[in-house]
C-alpha cells in the first residue's frame, strides 16, 4: 500500500498556523514544519537539518528563514541553505532540503505532497461554505485516531453505519432503508440517498414541526481524492423551508496506520445561537471520540498490516461508494507510479 502523492492534502487549520508558530507535522510519513512567512504566507519545509537531521521546528526564526538548534544552519522558504557558521562557510550543495507547495484556502492549509510543478491551486475542494458561516453557526476540531485514512473514508461513504453506531444523534434508519445512487466523475465519487418519506434524525427531529413526522430527506456525500469529504444533509419541512447542515471529513495520512481527520460542520439554521452551537460541538465530538474512533481504530487492528479488500471482507450493497473511491484512488497511485 502507497500514497498518491501528486495531491493536496490538508495539512493544518489555519489558526493552528499563528505569526511566530512552528507546527511541526508528519504527512505521508514524512515531517514536515509549517510556519508563515513576514508576509503571512504559510511556507513548509522538510523538518529535519540536512545535517544531524534535527528537527528545524526545535529551533528559531531568522525572518523568513529557521536555524537549526544544533549548530546553527539556516534554511530559506525554498528549502536552499542561506547560512553555514562554520569554517569558511562554504555550503555544499547537499545541504537544501525540502520545500513544499502550499495553499491557505478559507480556513484551511493545504499541502502538495508530490511534484511541486504539478501544483495546481484548483485541484483543492471548494469548502468556502465553511468559512462562509458566522463563528456561531459552526465547528470544527481534529483527532488523530490509530487507523489507516482510507478506513476513516470508508466510514463516511457508508453511512449506513449511523443508524447502529449513532442511533441516537445521526441515525433513524432512513439511510439503511434507501438505495444509493452513485456517481464518479475524474477525481470524486459522489453519493446521494433519496428518501421520499421517513423518520428523521434525532439531531434533526427538534427542528421539525412534529419530530415524529416522516419528512423527505436528501443526503450527500462528495468524496474528492485522495481523502477530502463533504457531507450534505437537507430535510424538507411542511412549508417547503428546508433544515440543512454540512459536514466535512478530511483524513489526511500521518502514516499507513495513522491519520490526521479534521472535522467540521455548519447549518443553515440557528446559524446565530451561540448556546445551540456549544451543544452541537458537544455532540459532535462526543460521536467522533467516543463512537466513530474506538470502532475504527479495532478495526484497524483487527486488519492488521493487511489492505483492507485483500482480505475478501463481505460486500454489503451500502459499499459501493467506498469500493469504487478505493478503486478510484488505487488506480491513481498505479498511473502516478507508471510514470514515475
């Protein structure tokens, strides 16, 4: 099992980035340390001194460029060694390290793992919806949970595990209860359950007229490779004024058995109530934490070292969009790889 590596991934919320932070973090294995430039541009680096392969996020900002804490290089915005203190001073042309392309996009920071030539700023999903919502009308947080990402996609391209593992928030049965309709287009898969009539979510069931009034519902989930996710939920209401949230669920691979997932989630009702908000962060990460993690995370141990599909898992009809974003992102990393 490999990355894909000619891909955005997120790297960090972009408040996580602050005027003088080092954020060091590791992304498809490899460290990386983020820091903003004097003009406020987020700039990445390979952290680790290509010296004694200390980390650079130990040691000290000389304007746009870090000196390492054990003796002293430094190291530009493009990874080129500025400064050696030693003897003649010469530098050695082995001596640069690793810079990454980067992109702040709302209220995230991205990073191109692969071919920086390859960059490109419109192949990172448009999550503007998110920044877009007042601060009361949203959430957002990360875990680091002990699974492999594609596990944690998994997860929520099936939703039908929210009427078990989430029955008294998320679930309600109309998801197992519908067919899906998938569809994939160059880089996404996207898939949508229809439901005409059924019971609504206990999450949602307050903002009805009469929560135990079967409404129709649509829910959505746009999966963008290799991991990023938008989750869309929009229940109908007897006036026609719909209740309507959004999720995001980007996993972003530390290692194979370890992933980043950042999370988040905005609505288009009591967009301005500070007091439902702090109950809706409440609920939201106590699903995440206490449900969603343990069962992925036994999962993973359960599997092992192995891939997933090698092991012939049973095939139940709510997998289809995960199967084929696993064969979608598998022939990715076989294309990339060929012509590598």
């Amino acid at each position: 099992m490999s990355f894909l590596q000619n891909a955005w991934y997120m790297a960090a919320w972009a408040d996580e980035v602050g005027p003088d932070a080092l954020l060091s973090r590791t992304i498809l294995s490899q460290r990386i340390v983020f820091y903003r430039g004097t003009d406020g541009v987020v700039l990445a680096l390979a952290d680790r001194c290509s010296h004694r392969f200390v980390p650079l996020s130990m040691g000290q900002r000389q304007g746009d460029e870090l000196q390492c804490p054990y003796h002293g290089l430094r190291f530009g915005p493009g990874g080129q060694c500025t400064r050696n203190p030693h003897g003649d001073g010469r530098i050695a042309p082995n001596a640069a390290i690793r810079a990454f392309p980067t992109q702040e996009a709302g209220l995230m920071i991205w990073v191109w793992m692969g071919d920086a030539a390859l960059a490109d700023p419109a192949l990172i999903p448009d999550y503007t919806l998110l920044a877009a919502a007042p601060e009361t009308g949203r959430m957002r947080g990360m875990l680091h949970v002990a699974a492999n990402y594609q596990l944690l996609s998994d997860n929520i391209m099936d939703l039908s595990h929210v009427d078990y593992l989430h029955a008294d928030t998320l679930g309600g049965g109309s998801i197992s209860r519908s067919n899906a309709g998938v569809k994939e287009e160059d880089r996404t898969v996207t898939i949508t359950w229809q439901v005409d009539s059924d019971s609504v979510p206990p999450a949602f069931a307050r903002e009805m007229p009469d929560p135990a009034t079967p409404a129709r519902q649509r829910t959505q989930v746009i999966w963008t490779a290799p991991s990023a996710m938008a989750l869309t939920i929009e229940i109908e209401r007897p006036d026609d004024s719909p209740v309507g949230a959004a999720a995001f669920h980007i996993m972003t691979p530390e290692t194979l058995t370890t992933t980043h997932y950042f999370y988040a989630n905005c609505r288009s009702f009591r967009q301005h109530d500070a007091e439902y908000n702090a109950i809706v962060t409440e609920v939201i990460t106590h699903v995440f934490m206490e449900e969603d993690k343990p069962m992925v995370e036994a999962q993973q141990h359960a599997v092992g070292s192995a891939e997933l599909m090698d092991l012939r898992p049973l095939v139940l009809s709510p997998d289809t969009g995960a199967i084929r974003a696993r064969r979608k992102l598998a022939a990715m990393i076989r294309a990339e790889q060929a012509v590598a």
